[in-house]
C-alpha cells in the first residue's frame, strides 16, 4: 500500500514516527474502515518493524486517540488557512472563506472527510474518544462564533451553529452521501453560503 501525504508524495520512515503512524491510521480508515484499522496493519502500510505500533500507542483506544488528534492538524490545514486569518468584513467576505475552504476539502481532501465519518459514529460508541473527538472540533465552532459576531449575527451561536450543521451536511453528501459522485464548484458554493447568510441575516446583510 503506497500512502499519499496531503500534497500526494509517498511518505517514508523519515517522517516522524508518531505523525507516521497517525496518518497511516487515517489513510487506513478511509481506505478499510474500522475493521482495517489494526496496530499490524498500520505497520505493514507504514513500513514500519513489528510492534511500532503498539510501542507508540498500545491500546486500540490510544490508536484511535491519535487519529483523532492528527485529523485536527491536517483539518486544520485545510479548513483555516489564510482566508481565517482576520475577522470577515461583511457576509459576502465570509461566504467568500468558507466557500474556498469547503471547495478545497470537497477536491482534494475526501480521505480525510471519511476517516472523520468513520472515527465520529465510533466516538458514539466510546465515551472516551467521544470526549476528544468533541474537544477537537470545539475549535472550527468557535471560529464560527466568532466570524458570525464580526458581521453583525444579532446570535451569533445560534447562526454559528446553522452555519457548521450546513457546512457538514454538504460535505457528508458530496463525500459519502447521494452527491458523492460530483462536487459543487467554487461559485456554487459562494452562491449557496452567500444565501444562506442573507437568510440568517436578513436587512443586516444589505437585502
């Protein structure tokens, strides 16, 4: 198995043992689902001696702790890059943000979208990694509070909320839902986010 990093070359043991093991963990998710995803797999994907693995994280439930941290990382790669670094000006700045951020997830990122899946309904089973898995994606809601404060939300944490729920709706159904097989373009996407906005927002939002 030839794991891709996020840019598409192959990765090899010098990468970081632990980010290693992390990224093959999610690469395996993606690729075999729950059941794939075993500390004897990760080292043979990795190319890692027997054993890496459990040395590094010994339990199934750290193996999957480790997952869910990584994904942060690389969510956070795609997710919150330049267009996050200042509070959006008006509604049309920040559907112009999240639009490019979603689009850029949706076309080039699917295997992290599917790992995420995977790793959310096991989280259901376990309170432990529910925990985590929560307190990872605090970070992407709070980020919405604050955008959706910045361009004037009379309630900000309920828009915030309307906001995230559409943004995972539309990247479960382009992903792994009835619209998997096409993804919406960049201008589909402002369009859709510029409307909804508006919607949130009424005369605040110029209409």
């Amino acid at each position: 198995m030839a794991l891709r990093t996020p840019h598409g070359s192959r990765r090899t043991s010098r990468a970081p043992r632990a980010e290693l093991i992390a990224d093959t963990a999610i690469a395996l998710l993606a690729e075999r689902g729950l059941r794939g995803l075993t500390h004897r797999a990760v080292d043979e994907a990795a190319g890692l001696p027997q054993g890496s693995t459990s040395n590094h994280a010994r339990t199934r439930a750290a193996l999957l702790e480790a997952a869910v941290r990584r994904l942060v990382v690389r969510e956070g790669d795609v997710l919150a890059p330049e267009e996050f670094s200042a509070p959006p000006r008006d509604p049309e700045a920040l559907a112009e943000a999240l639009a490019l951020a979603l689009h850029r997830y949706l076309t080039g990122h699917r295997e992290l979208l599917v790992a995420r899946y995977e790793l959310a309904l096991e989280a259901t089973r376990r309170p432990e990694l529910r925990e985590i898995y929560d307190a990872a994606g605090r970070g992407f809601r709070d980020t919405l509070v604050a955008m959706t404060t910045a361009i004037g939300s009379p309630a900000p944490r309920r828009h915030a909320l309307g906001l995230s729920a559409w943004c995972e709706g539309m990247m479960f159904s382009c992903t792994a839902g009835p619209h998997h097989a096409s993804s919406p373009s960049l201008e589909e996407l402002r369009a859709s986010v510029a409307e909804l906005l508006h919607g949130m927002l009424g005369s605040r939002s110029g209409r």
